[in-house]
C-alpha cells in the first residue's frame, strides 16, 4: 500500500484511515539531510519506510517474529 514517492502526511493519513499503529518513529539527519525512520504494523506484518522532503525512498516488509 504504501508507494515510493509519498509524503510524510500521506502515511499518516493511511495509518489513521486503517487504524495501524505507528511503532517507532525516529528523526535522524547525517551531513544535512534529514530523514524520518518509521516502523509501522499492519495487522499481521511490520513496514519500515524511510522518508525525506521528497517522500518516501525506502520500504521494507517486516515479519512478526522480527520485531
């Protein structure tokens, strides 16, 4: 669901419409650039997505067990 390219407020907006929860969440800035980490669970799966000003650029799915 969530897609390379999307802002910030757009997984925001998908988290609350379908009631997943926001796990972690992490502001990280290395040389200038600054970027949130965010780890989410959707209903039997975890998410971590990487995003800057240009939205997100880093997706990876995350079982259960690895959490």
């Amino acid at each position: 669901m969530f897609k390379q390219g999307m802002s910030y407020e757009e997984i925001m907006a998908m988290i609350e419409e379908n009631g997943w929860k926001v796990l972690k969440e992490e502001q990280n800035e290395q040389y200038g650039d600054v970027w949130t980490e965010l780890t989410i669970w959707q209903d039997d799966h975890g998410v971590f997505l990487q995003v800057d000003d240009e939205g997100v650029y880093e997706i990876q799915f995350v079982p259960d067990w690895a959490l």
